[in-house]
C-alpha cells in the first residue's frame, strides 16, 4: 500500500512538472 501511494505522489509531481513545461512551452 506504501509503494502504491509513493507511486501516485511521483504522478501528481510528474503531472505537476508537465504543466509547468507546457506554460513555459506556450
């Protein structure tokens, strides 16, 4: 259950991060 919580925190943060490279995109 802990490995499966840690994997959705680093998506959260990688979701995060695209954005970010997306408004530095545009």
């Amino acid at each position: 259950m802990d490995q499966k919580r840690l994997k959705f925190s680093q998506n959260t943060a990688d979701q995060e991060e695209n954005h970010q490279k997306r408004k530095g995109s545009n």
